[in-house]
C-alpha cells in the first residue's frame, strides 16, 4: 500500500534481520504476522492496543500473539520494522 496519513494506507519496509526471521518461521506464524502486518499497513498509527502498543519516543511495537516486532513509522509515510 502506498504511504499517506493515518487510516489511508501504508507501506512498510522490512529490516533485513526482520526478513530473515520470517523466512525461518513455521507457515502459521508467519500468516498470523502477515495479518497482522496488513492491519498495520491499513490503520498506521492508529492501531490500538491490543494489535500494537507505544514504546516511547516513535518506537512501537506490533503484537502478534506472544510474538513483539519493533516498529516506527518513516518520515515518508511508511512504517519500518
């Protein structure tokens, strides 16, 4: 999705390190966070909690069950995890 304002859509960038861990997760882990990363690129910052909580500064997290990935969002209108 194309970067905007919060509720239009975002793209996100992916950490390599954060890429890697994906390609090692079992299949419905990495569908459960590939859910919960299309709902972050849908609402932004305007994901609650439970799906996503502040860590101060522009430092979030995205919860994914037990699973936390770190998040912030880009100056251009993108999220990086």
């Amino acid at each position: 999705m194309a970067g905007g304002g919060p509720g239009t859509g975002y793209s996100i960038e992916i950490e390599p390190e954060v890429r890697e861990w994906l390609q090692r997760c079992p299949l419905p882990d990495y569908r459960a966070v590939e859910r919960a990363a299309d709902r972050l690129a849908e609402d932004g910052e305007l994901l609650s909690f439970p799906f996503s909580s502040h860590l101060g500064g522009g430092l979030r997290e995205l919860r994914v069950g037990p699973t936390r990935i770190t998040y912030w969002l880009a100056p251009a209108g993108g999220l990086c995890c």
